[in-house]
C-alpha cells in the first residue's frame, strides 16, 4: 500500500480493540505517526509486535474516562509531537439488557461514563490542540442504535446517542478554526469477540474492521477535507 498518510500525526482511543486494533494496522501501513493509549501494556506490545513500522507507534498508559489521565495523555503528545493532525475517539462499550424500566443506575452510569463522558474529556483535548494550530480532524464512533434507539440497549443507544450530538457542537464549533468533524456509526462489526459471543449469526452480513479502516483512511486524506457534520452510516448488508 502506498503510504497515504505519511506524516500525519494521529492520536487514537480503542487501540487495542476489536476495531480499534485493525485500524492501527491500517493506519501504521500507511506511514501515519500513531499515538495510542492503553490500559494494558501487554495488550499494547503485542500490538506494537504485529505492526509493519513499529518505531511509528507510540503509547501511553491511561484510562480515558478519568481527567486528569485524559489531560495527561494529551499534555505528553503535546510536548513530544506538537501538531495534531487527527483525534479518533474508537474506543467504547457496549451493555444491553432489560428495558429502562428495570436499568439499574450503576449501568447507565457505566455507559454513560465510558462511551459519552471520555468522547467529551477526549475531544476537549484534542480540540484545544486544534483551536491553536487551527487546523484538525476529529472521527468519534457512534452506533447504529444512536440513529435507531432499540429496546432493552437503552443505555447503550442514549451514550452513543450523546457521542453524536457533542460531534455535532465540535463540528459547529469547529468551522471558525478550520476543523473537520465527523461520525461513523457501524452496525455489528465483525470483532473476534462478536463472533465468540453470536456464533449463530450471519457473520458476512456484518461490516469488516478493515473495510471501516480504509473508509478511515480515506476521511482523512486532503481530498475528503470538504466532509464535516457528517454521520456514516456503516451498516453493511445488514
Ligand atoms: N463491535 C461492534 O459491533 C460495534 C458496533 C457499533 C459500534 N461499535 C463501537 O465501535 C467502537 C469499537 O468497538 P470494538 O468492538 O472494537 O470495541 P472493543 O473490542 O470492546 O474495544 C474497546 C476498546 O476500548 C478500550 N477501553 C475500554 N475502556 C477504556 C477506558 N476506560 N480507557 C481507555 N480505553 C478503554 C479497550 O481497551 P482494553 O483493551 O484495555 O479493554 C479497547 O481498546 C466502540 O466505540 C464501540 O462502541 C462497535
């Protein structure tokens, strides 16, 4: 693959998931400079293993629904790389369950915690970097449920639901500074973890993480500068 984003300098949430570590893949192939967070350094080796040009990945351990973490993630990237060329918000939960009649506080918490108050911590950052230089892209990650509101993934589908509207204020936002802001909303992805959970499932309905990286890719090339305010629907064939 020809290295479509050499240069740039991308920080993203989610590297080690499901999706998340498909698109660092991706991305590393196509010569970005990569700057993840992680939990779990094992996890974040392995990563940094399976990668062609391992010297573009960096890491910094942090759990992003916590502030002080999140500020100095952002403080550390700042100081070593000082531009900002991408934000992607990847990373995510997911809990369903019985209907909100019966949704215990813990788990809405949870999922509002995890999916909407990190996309805000995040992309407060990131757009503090961006304000400055006045340039920048931000990708956060939706869901199908955020645009269809299924029963029993009520919390679930409200903390995406949140995701997509704060990517709508930082795109309003945004304009005056010459940042572009948009949403993926993927369907079922087709995880290791999907799989193990819904074995039955039709798995070549569900959308491929390599499919959804090279759309990725392509968002952030120059040619794709004039998308902002956008939400992608990735549904696949489903
Ligand atoms: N999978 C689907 O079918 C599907 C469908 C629609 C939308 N989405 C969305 O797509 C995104 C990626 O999904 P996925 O399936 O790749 O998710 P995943 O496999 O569950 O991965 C979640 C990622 O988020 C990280 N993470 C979780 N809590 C964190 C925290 N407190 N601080 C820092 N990192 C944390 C995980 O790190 P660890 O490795 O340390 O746990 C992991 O890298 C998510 O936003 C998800 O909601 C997924």
């Amino acid at each position: 693959m020809t290295e479509l984003l050499k240069n740039f300098k991308i920080m993203m949430t989610g590297s080690t998931g499901g999706l998340g570590s498909v698109l660092v893949e991706e991305l590393n192939k196509s010569g970005a400079f990569l700057f993840v967070d992680y939990r779990d350094h094992e996890k974040f080796e392995r990563l940094k293993k399976g990668v062609k040009n391992p010297d573009l990945l960096q890491g910094f351990r942090a759990d992003m629904t916590n502030e002080e973490e999140v500020i100095q993630y952002f403080k550390e990237f700042k100081e070593k790389y000082q531009r900002l060329d991408v934000f992607m918000h990847i990373m995510g939960g997911f809990w369903m369950g019985p209907e909100i009649a019966e949704t215990p506080l813990e788990k809405w918490n949870f999922m509002i915690n995890l999916n909407l108050n990190s996309a805000f911590l995040c992309t407060r950052e990131a757009f503090k970097i961006m304000k400055v230089q006045c340039s920048g892209k931000i990708i956060t990650v939706g869901s199908r449920a955020a645009e269809e509101f299924p029963s029993h993934k009520g919390a679930y589908a409200v903390s995406k639901a949140g995701v997509l509207a704060l990517t709508q204020v930082l795109a309003n936002e945004g304009k005056e500074y010459n940042m572009q802001v948009n949403a993926i909303l993927p369907s079922t992805i087709d995880t290791p973890e999907n799989r193990k959970s819904m074995p039955e499932a039709d798995h070549s309905a569900w959308v491929s993480p390599k499919d959804i990286s090279k759309l990725i890719i392509y968002l952030l090339r120059p040619e794709s500068s004039a998308l902002s305010q956008s939400f992608l629907k990735l549904y696949g064939k489903q």
